[in-house]
C-alpha cells in the first residue's frame, strides 16, 4: 500500500524516534508499504517518522545511483549500488570518518528543494535487518550518504538543518510553502499546515 509522505513542518519530522522490537504489530507489512512508497515516489531511502511513525526504521535501494553512472567514468562512489536494498531496525552509528565531500541532497518531505551537504565518507553501522539478525557494518561513498541521511530522520534531523544560517534564510518561504502544500508533487503527500493531502 502507498502511504501518504509526512511534509516539511509536521512535528514527527523533528522528534527523536523509539526503538521498536520483534512485537511490533505488522512489522514486515509496514517495511513492504515502505518501500513501494519509496518506489513510488522514485526515492532512495525512506525513514518510519516521513510517513508520520516515530520508530527506528528506515529502508533504503540505490539502485537508481548505479543507473545514473556515467560509462566512460564510473563514480568510484557509486560502485556497487545496484542491489543495495536494505532494511536496518533500531541502527546505531557507530563512527563517521574520512573526509568530508559534498553533494546535492533531496528529500521526500521536503520536495523540489536541492541542497549541497557535507557529509564523512564512511560509517560504521550496527542494526537489526527484517529478520532481526543484528549486523555490524562499513559503508562508504553513496551507500554510506544515504544512510546518514534517513539516519538523520530517526533523530529528528533534515538535511536543510544542515544548512548555513543563509542558506536556510533563503529557504524560508520555499519551506513555509511546502508546509502548506503550494508545491507540485506527483506522489501522495499530508501537509501539516493546510487540511488538504494529494
């Protein structure tokens, strides 16, 4: 089933996320809801809080980066990405290294908006998968800014909050639009300022 995506200006985008645990109710229904959303709306990561539950979920597939690739010269970042499709429950960052490198970040709930943030090139990651096997991993390049950013979800960070202080004031309007719903989106949203959801 396709959820409605949470719009920048809800509350649940900015709370710090619950853990979850093996009774969750209809767990593995929610992670299949999750991922065609995310298909739906042609992402590559989708958090539990952006369609409006504040628990330590999210799903990831970046196929669509392997897809971009340029032939002639493959982006050492994006090597592997096809099949990268993953669920992490409950994930704990362990360590962020390497250098800082920059790049355009989008997010659902924060539509037609594109923004350069710096992130470290490589993560440690302990989490559960869907069959609750916990997992201790290294990702680098695409996998590993993916990551970060639906990790930055389920601790109630965005990637505008990642901004300068002018960057974000540029913003503002943009922002307050979305939260009205004054933006062209071709995939199911809720807004939080205005009673209408597409």
């Amino acid at each position: 089933m396709i959820l409605p995506i949470v719009a920048y200006g809800d509350p649940v985008l900015k709370k710090e996320a619950e853990e979850i645990d093996q009774d969750y109710p209809n767990l593995d229904q929610l992670i299949a809801d999750m991922f065609e959303t995310m298909y739906e709306a042609s992402g590559v990561g989708l958090a539990a809080p952006q369609i409006g539950k504040s628990i330590r979920l999210f799903v990831v597939d970046g196929s669509p980066f392997a897809e971009d690739e340029d032939e002639e010269e493959p982006d050492p970042r994006a090597v592997d990405m096809e099949g990268f499709k993953q669920v992490f429950i409950n994930p704990i960052i362990e360590e962020e290294s390497g250098k800082e490198w920059g790049f355009a970040e989008g997010c659902l709930s924060i539509p037609k908006i594109r923004e350069e943030v710096m992130r470290k090139e490589r993560i440690k990651i302990s989490y559960f998968d869907q069959n609750w096997q916990l997992k201790e991993e290294e990702f680098d390049g695409y996998k590993a800014r993916i990551i970060q950013h639906e990790y930055d979800h389920i601790e109630g960070v965005l990637f505008t909050d990642h901004l300068s202080v002018l960057k974000k004031r540029l913003l503002t309007k943009r922002l307050a639009n979305i939260s009205q719903g004054i933006v062209e989106v071709d995939y199911r949203m809720k807004f939080p300022n205005t009673k209408k959801g597409r």
